[in-house]
C-alpha cells in the first residue's frame, strides 16, 4: 500500500522572498493518519497542496509507496483531497458530486450506482443525493466532500481544516467520524488542523510546523511530554506551558525568589541539564501545579506567590500567581488559538489549574505543589528542550 | 497508472485553451490589420493597380484635414450627449426599477428592445417618425398647439445632429440601465441600512453609499458609451446618409472614413482615396484606445478611493 | 433630472421623519410617470411600425399613424417573396447560429486559459483580446476580403461565419474571463485531485459554471452578428449567401415608399432576436451581474 515520504520538500510561491515550506522531511507509514499543526500561515495548506499535486515544489520529491510522483500531475497520484471550503460542485446533484471521480475515469454506471448508495449509506447521505449542495447545511455538505475523497478509495487522504467551518457540536461529532472512517479503510492520511484538541484526538502522530519549518513529530503523548523546543511547548497545552527565565545551581533550579528541585525524573527526562550551571528557560505545565492545600502529603516542592485573578470553570480553577521571575514569550502563538480559554498573559504571571477542591481566592498568598517529575528545560539560545 | 511529464511547463498546458480563439483572432483581426496599415502607408485610391509607398504622408495629411476635426467634433458632442443622458435618465430608471415597482420586469424588457433592434429597423422607423410629411413629430406638436415648433428635422444642420442624438439615446438607453441595474443589485442591503441607522437621510444614503458603489457600472458604461459613440456610423447613414447631410452637419468619423474609402453616390469616384481613409481609421483606432486607456486609468483610480 | 434622483432606497423607513402620506403618494406618482413615459418614447416607434405592416399602400398614406381598418397580410407573403426572406431568414439562422455557438465557446476556453492570473501572458492576452474591440471594421474590411478569396470561403456562408466567430471573441473574453477568474479556485483543485484532465475540468465543471455568462455572451453577440449590415454588404452580396438586413435593404431601394411592405420585413427579420432575448432575458441580466461589472 502507500506510505508517503517527503524528501527535502521546499516551496517559494513566486512573488514571494520567504519560502511557505522549507526542507520539509516527513515519513508517513501506510495506513497512519497524521496531524499537520501549526498557526495561521505556517505553510500547512501549501504542504497539503504540494503533496496533491496542485501546486509544484521548488525543491524536494514526493514519495508515493515506492514511486517518486513529484513530477505527476494530480490525477495521476491516486490521492483525494477534503477541502476547508468543501468545493462542492454546484451545479451537480449530490449523487454526480459523489460519483464525479469514477464518472471521470469511466467506470460503468451500475458499478457507480452501486459505489455512491454505499458511501451515501455510510455517511447518511441517503435522502440528499437528488440536492444540490445549495440546499444542504454545513455537516451535510462536509460529509459530501467526506463522499467524494473516500469513493475513490485512494492510496492518500488529504484533508485542510475539513471541520473548521462547523460549529462546535458538529465539530466534535464529525472529529469522531471521521478518525473511525479512516481507521475502518486505514487509508493513510494527512490531516490539517489548526485546533489542538484535533491535532491531540485524531493523530496517530502530530507534526507540529512553524513559518514553513517543521518543529516536531510525535505521538500526541509525545508532543504534550516532551515538546522538542518553547514552541512546541507553548503550542500544545491549553492553557500553554509557562515558561520563565531561570538559573541551574547545582541540583536546584531557581527562577526569581523561587526555587524548585531538579529530580531524579528531570535527568532522565533533560539529559542536557546535568552538569549544567547556568541559565535555563524552565516549563511549568498549569496542569502540574496544584493548591498544597488540596493534597493530603506534604510537599516536597513548591512555590509561595500571590493570586491576582481566579477563574472559576466549574471542574477547576485557572488561577494566576504573579511571580517575580521573568517569563519568556513564544510569540508566534497566535491569539485565541486556544479553544476553551483565552488567556492573556502578563510578565511573571504563572497560570495553574486548581482542582475545584482547593479553596483559594484572590488577593491571598497560596504555597502550590509542583509535580517536580514533570518540569521541562529549554536552551534559552535556541529554544531547544535540554535533550 | 501515469505517465511521467516531460517538462514541468507541459503541466498547465493552458495555452492550449487560448490557441484556438487566437488563430481566428489573428487571422481575422490582426492579420488584416497588418494589411491595412501597409495599405495606409501608400497612396492607392482603391481602383486600379496606380499605386505608390509614400510613408507616413497620409497620417501626417490626417492632422491639417478640416473635414476629420469637423467629424471627430461631431462624435464628441454626441459623447458628450450621450453620457450626460444615460448617467442622468438611464441612472435614475435603474433606481427606480431596483426599488421593483409594479410591472418591472415588463419595463425593463421594454427598454432594452432598442439595443437590440436592428440598424435597419431603427433607421426606418426613426426616419418615418421624423417624416415631415408623414411623420408622427410634426403633427403631434402641431395638436399640442406648438405647430410653431415643427421642423424639417433632418435638413437644419442642428436638429439633424439633434435627431441623431434623440435616436442614439433611443438605442443605447437599455445599455445604461441594464447596466446599472446589474450594479446596484450588487449591493447589499446591509450596506444601505448601516447607513439608515446612522441617521444618513435618503438623499445622502444614495450619494454617499449607493453611488460610490456603483463606480464599476460607471466605469464600464462611460467606456462603452465613449467607443460606441466614436465608432458611431450606422445611425447617421441611416437617417441622413454617407454624407452627413445636410451639409456634413451630422458628418462623423465613420462616415467620413466610409466614403473616403469607399465613396458615395453623389461623390464621383475620382475622389475616392482607399489609402487615405484606411489611414483615417487606424489613427481613430489608436487615438481611441490611448483615449480608452486613460479614461479607464482615471476612472479605476476613483474606484479604488472610494 | 438629476436632483430627483436622489429619492430612491427602500430604507425610508429608518428615516425619523417620514413624508407624509400625501408626498409619498405624489413622489410615487412622478416615479411611475417617469416610466411610464421612457417606456412610451421606446415603444410607440415600434408599435407604429408593427401596426404600418398591416396596411396597405393607400391606407398608409391616408392614415399613417390609426389602426389599419383592414388587416392585412399581403405585405408579409409579399415580403416573404418579392424580398427573398425565404432565403435569407434560414441564412441568417444558420449563419448566427453557427458563429454564436463558436464563438462563445472558444470565448469561452480563452477565459479559462487566461483566469490563472499567475500565469504571465494572460494578462497581455487579455488586453490583445478585448481591444479587438476598437478594431475598425472599415479598415479591415478589404484585407479580410483578400483573405477570405485566397483561402476559397468567399461565396459561402463561412465567408460571414469565419469573421463572425473572430470579431465575437472580444466581447466574450470581457465577460467570460473574470468570470471564470471568479470561481473558485478550490472548485478547480478538487476536479484535478478526482482525477479530471485539463480538458474534463473546463468541459465538467468550468464550462457548466460559467453558465450565465455565456447567455449574455451568446445574446450580445447574436444581436450584432444578426443584424450586422456593412460586413455582408462588402462580403456577401450575392443572394444565395445574403443575410437578412442586406437583403431587406437592396429590396427595398426599388420599393421605398411601400412603407408597409418594408415593416412587414423589418417585423419578420426582428421577431426572431426578440424572442431569443426574451427567452434568455433572465439568464442574460444574472450573467451581466457577475462578470463584465469586474473586468
Ligand atoms: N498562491 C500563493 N502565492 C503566494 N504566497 C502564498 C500563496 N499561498 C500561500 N502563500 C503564503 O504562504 C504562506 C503559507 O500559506 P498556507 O496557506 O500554506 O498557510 P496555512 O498554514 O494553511 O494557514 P491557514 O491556517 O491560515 O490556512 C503564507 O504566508 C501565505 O501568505
Ligand atoms: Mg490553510
């Protein structure tokens, strides 16, 4: 069957003086879907475009099972495309769109007929097929454009954003059909997203990409636990990790007035840290970080700080401790990317997640636990985690 | 399962969608054009084998030739006419055929018939109606009391050109409106309800909202409207002839470049100078689309401001 | 006139102070007695027209402008005949017909091929096509005369087709081409992705697409190419390859103050361009709408 390699994979749009995908090296296994993330602009959709056929490469080759396709016309790659826009045909019925791609190469029309009303069964498209998909709502039309790419049981899925025009609802019913038809053909696939809470449920693996460079592959577990550099850190998590400036000395990690100890865990986790005094850019996940109060044993680290706002949501608390130590931006995180909360963060703010349990409120001075096994360290040159 | 491509080039062979309208185009357009302007540089009379390369002597004539300023003058009165009735008259149909009155779709079907009536028939029923002696003008004027008013519209240089004028508007007032109404439909209701909330009067909300919208309309009508009337010719040889009658009163490039080129019956064949009016109609063709270009230049620029 | 036009807009109510019920009703009045009026100026030529081809030559002149007291059809069998309308009309048809469908078509293929505006010649296309027309007719004329001799069309209807076809793709390409640049490009990049050729994504999806545009292509072009006199004039005179309007006119030289039997021809030879308009004048009006507004 087919998996996909991208060689060296480059593209400058002419006209432009930055390339939207530079050297892009990515090795799909057959069957395996993967995320592509990243924000707004980074180059997904050209890498989607690239691998389909639409648009050509500037550099690099594509690898389809054992052949290089970089020179195929789209046609000839056996691979079918979601697109965010549907780019349903509207002026044919939902039957014609869904039989399109075999009207196309010919096949007979029982043999269509047969195909469709099986995709149509799958999908619940039944009763639609005689519309046009001026009359069909969102979910409908998306799970046209699901029709189409799938009758053709290609050897590639590709899909952008194929749920970003949905409201949340859907979104979430179709995030679940979809990974279950792609796990029942195993068609390898490539999914765009920008939505981590897609990138985290769908993937087998998640490729995380930045102003068209690739920052990290991995299993979502992976990218959550040991995100490769402060991009990747702050990209994933919602709310994102807080990074803060911080100093190694000896076997303790101090960032302002506060301090934390480097564990057994952190060793092994963060090689690159043993031996190493000096500056460091430290990672708290808000998710680590819990009221001493709520816990029955007693600390074994924490940090003492002041909350300046506490928001309540029901199952927790986002509560924000102001620190004096300073924090470091990855600025490329764009605003309301995260979906449940928008957080606007301040220098020396360090934003954790209560349990529902824990009594604080604002204005008061609260001790707060640190799981210590789960802290993460950057280079603060290059951004890289200390591997 | 494919083919590999030779060239990446061959990929988007869109040339190929272009080829076949381009080879009638250079066939019938430019190829005769080319032949024409070779034509243009000689001073052959369009009978007989008497001719002689002389350059650019024609295009140079051209520039101190009376009768082409007196024509060229003619076509831009009737421009000027016309533009002024169809930014006015045919605007303010359009406006109210887009507030859909009862019948709209009759009056609007109606009012496009002219365009697309034939030079023929517009001709003939035009020169009845202005018939002295038959005519419908005349003897309506003459029952509304205003007798004093009936006219030989066609032998006074004045109201000839005036009647030409009357019958282009006739033909071209389903152009303006169909055009304008074509803009306005395009423009969302949201935009003029803004508009209406901010307290904007009806007044303001068409010269400050609905107007500037419609610049693409304006644009585009000025321009058919410049090349129609400079390329004007079947009307006036309908209704007054080759020769501009009564005396080149009503004389315009077209029919001044058609009898140089080709003569008319009362000009006797000596004065027939193929060359010359070939070069007549090249320079207008060049004069125009320089003319074209600015006033799309300028017009474009005012869309982009407002 | 102009000042008055400013009265339109169907957002009056927002205004806080309403007219008065009685201004309205006279602004509404002035309002449909402008159309009124417009629509009288356009049709009354015509209705005259139509009613002097029922009238024989002495009705004509006692009562040029009254209902005829007899109807009379003698002026339509005479047209029929005497002005060979039997043989011109089908040329007509045949030679409008041909040159619309061609030429709106290749319009057509030239307006995809040119819409993919990354690609550097559209643009100098774009403008060769479409000055094409400012082109003059009465300089072109003879060359296309030469022309159409050599290559032996001379003396067939393609010797009106050929030119017909050329001279209707300026206009289709200032319709058709933004419109097509207006499609979105997602539609075309699916097409390619189902495994379409070039030439299936134009036929299957581009071409049904632009729909619209062509109605008003195939109708403004039709209307020329159907009333069209100098190019015949030159080009086709001979009876068998005559169209319509030349036909009607040397005809009528012989016959020119029989002004019931040349209306009676004007009427046969106009009937057909009116009821294609009509048929289409939906279509013709969306099509405009969306493409020449943005060229
Ligand atoms: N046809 C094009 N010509 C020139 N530049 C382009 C073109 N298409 C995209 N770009 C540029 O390439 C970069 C990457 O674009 P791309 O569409 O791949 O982003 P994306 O990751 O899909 O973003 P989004 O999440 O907004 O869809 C952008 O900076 C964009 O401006
Ligand atoms: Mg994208």
């Amino acid at each position: 069957m087919a998996n996909v390699s991208l060689k060296g994979l480059s593209k400058t749009y002419s006209g432009a003086d930055v390339p939207s995908l530079s050297a892009l090296e990515l090795d799909i296994a057959d069957g395996e879907f993967l995320v592509l993330v990243g924000p707004s602009g980074c180059g997904k959709s050209t890498a989607l475009k690239v691998i389909g056929g639409l648009e050509e490469p500037s550099e690099g080759s594509i690898w389809i099972g054992k052949t290089d396709v970089t020179d195929y016309e789209s046609r000839d790659r056996d691979i079918a495309m979601v697109f965010q826009s549907y780019a349903l045909y509207p002026h044919m019925t939902v039957f014609d769109n869904i039989a399109f791609p075999l009207q196309i190469s010919k096949v007979d029309r029982a043999e269509i007929d047969k195909r469709v009303r099986e995709v149509a069964d799958t999908l619940h498209l039944g009763t639609f097929l005689n519309q046009k998909p001026g009359n069909l709502s969102g979910g409908q039309r998306q799970r046209v454009a699901m029709g189409r790419a799938i009758i053709r049981q290609p050897s590639v899925f590709l899909m952008d954003e194929p749920l970003s025009n949905l409201d949340a609802k859907l979104r979430v019913r179709m995030r679940s059909e979809i990974a279950q038809i792609q796990r029942r053909l195993k068609v390898t696939t490539i999914y765009v997203t920008h939505d981590q809470v897609e990138a985290m449920t769908m993937g087998d693996r998640v490729a995380i990409m930045k102003g068209g460079l690739l920052q990290q592959v991995a299993s979502p577990d992976d990218i959550y636990a040991r995100p490769a550099n402060t991009f990747v850190a702050s990209f994933i998590g919602s709310p994102p990790m807080n990074l803060f400036r911080g100093h190694i000395d000896g076997n303790i990690v101090r960032f302002g007035s506060q301090s934390l100890p480097i564990t057994k865990e952190s060793l092994t986790a963060y090689p690159g840290i043993k031996d190493r005094n000096g500056e460091v850019i430290l990672g708290l996940r808000p998710e680590d970080i819990e009221d001493a109060r709520v816990s029955d044993d007693a600390p074994e680290a924490s940090i003492e700080a002041e909350i300046v706002l506490l928001e309540s949501l029901g199952a927790d608390h986002m509560v924000h401790l102001a620190l004096d130590a300073e924090q470091v931006h990855d600025g490329d995180r764009p605003a309301g990317d995260t979906d449940d909360l928008d957080v606007v963060r301040t220098d020396g703010v360090c934003i954790c997640r209560f349990s529902s349990r824990s009594p604080a409120r604002v204005g008061e001075r609260v001790t707060a636990r640190v799981s210590t096994d789960r802290l993460h360290f950057f280079d603060p040159e290059t951004g890289l985690a200390l591997r | 399962m494919a083919q590999r491509l030779k060239t990446r080039r061959q990929r988007y062979g869109h040339l190929w969608f272009v080829a076949p309208g381009l080879a009638f185009f250079l066939a019938v357009m430019i190829f005769p054009l080319v032949f024409a302007f070779g034509i243009s540089t000689t001073n052959w009379s369009g009978l007989g084998n008497d001719l002689q390369f002389i350059g650019l002597a024609n295009y140079a004539e051209i520039l101190s030739y009376g009768p082409y300023y007196r024509a060229a003058f003619h076509n831009a009165l009737i421009f000027l006419a016309i533009f002024l009735f169809q930014h006015t008259v045919g605007l303010y149909i359009a406006v109210l055929l887009n507030e859909k009155p009862r019948f709209m779709e009759f009056y609007r079907t109606v009012l496009f018939l002219p365009v697309i009536l034939s030079l023929v028939a517009t001709g003939f029923v035009w020169t009845l109606m202005l018939s002295p002696n038959i005519g419908l003008i005349n003897p309506a004027l003459q029952n509304m009391g205003l007798g004093f008013l009936a006219s030989q519209w066609l032998s006074h240089p004045t109201s000839a050109l005036g009647a030409v004028i009357v019958v282009t508007a006739w033909n071209s007032l389903g152009w303006a409106i169909i055009i304008y109404l074509a803009g306005l439909q395009g423009i969302p209701d949201e935009l003029k309800q803004a508009a209406a909330m901010d307290g904007a009067n009806t007044r303001q909300i068409f010269w400050r909202v609905t107007f500037p919208q419609l610049s693409p309309s304006f644009t585009a009508l000025s321009v058919l409207t410049f090349i129609g009337t400079f390329r004007t010719f079947d009307v006036v040889y309908v209704l007054t002839g080759p020769l501009g009658a009564p005396n080149f009163g009503t004389d315009v490039l077209g029919t001044l470049i058609y009898r140089t080129a080709f003569g008319a019956s009362s000009f006797s064949s000596a004065e027939i100078r193929f060359a010359f009016g070939v070069a007549m109609a090249l320079f207008t063709m060049l004069i125009m689309a320089i003319a074209c270009w600015g006033l799309l230049k300028v017009l474009r620029a005012r869309e982009i401001e407002t | 006139m102009t000042d008055t036009a400013v009265s339109p807009s169907p957002s009056r109510a927002a205004s806080l102070r309403r007219p008065r019920p009685v201004r309205r009703a006279i602004g509404k009045t002035l309002r449909t007695a402008v159309l009124v009026i417009a629509t009288a100026w356009v049709l009354i030529p015509l209705f005259f027209m139509v009613i002097a081809s029922f009238k024989s030559v002495p009705e004509f002149f006692m009562n040029p402008f009254g209902l005829p007291a007899e109807w009379s059809f003698s002026n339509y069998t005479r047209a029929w005949e005497d002005a060979h309308l039997s043989l011109t009309l089908p040329n007509t048809i045949i030679v409008t017909s041909v040159s619309v469908a061609v030429s709106t078509f290749l319009s057509a293929l030239v307006a995809y091929g040119l819409s993919r505006k990354e690609k550097k010649f559209a643009a100098g296309f774009y403008t060769l096509f479409v000055s094409g027309l400012l082109v003059p007719v009465h300089a072109i004329i003879l060359p296309l005369f030469i022309l159409l001799k050599a290559v032996g069309l001379f003396g067939t209807l393609f010797a009106l087709i050929v030119p017909y076809i050329a001279m209707g793709l300026p206009l289709g390409v200032l319709v058709l081409t933004p419109l097509a640049a207006s499609l979105p490009r997602d539609l075309i990049h699916a097409a390619r992705m189902d495994g379409a050729t070039e030439w299936q994504v134009f036929r299957r999806v581009v071409f049904p697409l632009l729909k619209p545009g062509l109605v008003s292509v195939s109708i403004l072009n039709g209307v020329w190419m159907w009333n069209e006199f100098f190019i015949p004039l030159i080009i086709a005179f001979r009876p068998e390859v005559q169209t319509m309007p030349v036909g009607i006119v040397s005809f009528i030289g012989s016959y020119s103050t029989e002004w019931g039997l040349v209306f009676a021809s004007v009427v046969v030879s106009t009937i057909p361009v009116v009821i294609a308009y009509l048929l289409m004048t939906r279509q013709f009006q969306s099509g405009l709408t969306s493409g020449a507004m943005k060229g």
